[in-house]
C-alpha cells in the first residue's frame, strides 16, 4: 500500500507535504476496508492501524497519535462525501 522506499524529496515535496501524502493513502485504505481501528491485537493491544501509524510516521505518544487519527479520519470522512451526524459518531468515536 505504502512504498516506504520512496523519498517525499523525489517528489519535491517537504516534511508536511509528505505526510499529507502518508494520510491520504492510510485513509484511501480505510476507506476501502483495507485497514481497521476495530480490532487489537492480543500481543501489543493495538490495532492494525495504531501499528501502521506509528510505524510510517514515528510517532510515540498518545497526543501525537490522537491529532493523527483525527487527521486520518477526517479524510476518511471527505472520501465518504462529508459528515452527517451518524457517520462523524461512527469513524471520530
């Protein structure tokens, strides 16, 4: 899904533009069922995409992954056409 061999630079893109990039794929891959928040794992208790976050943008810390997540599912939301009061409960909480 993400080709972590590929440098942000290549594309003339900085440290936020290549995260930009990062969330929307992750999203993209939500979005298509590739990737859930809704099951851990019974040795580390995260799910697959607390390990994916923190594995593609090196994160530590609740705070940090927190504001990912949201940025995440904020896109998540856009590629599904916008909120509407069910669907911001569902994927925010």
């Amino acid at each position: 899904m993400i080709n972590n061999e590929v440098e942000g630079s290549e594309f003339g893109l900085d440290s936020e533009g290549m995260r930009a990039l990062l969330v929307d794929e992750v999203a993209k891959a939500i979005f298509l069922g590739q990737i859930t928040d809704d099951n851990p794992s019974p040795s580390n208790g995260k799910t697959s995409l607390d390990q994916l976050l923190e594995w593609e943008f090196d994160i530590e810390g609740e705070d940090g992954m927190r504001q990912l997540k949201t940025d995440v599912f904020a896109r998540v939301l856009e590629l599904r056409g916008g909120c509407d009061m069910f669907g911001y409960d569902d994927v925010i909480f």
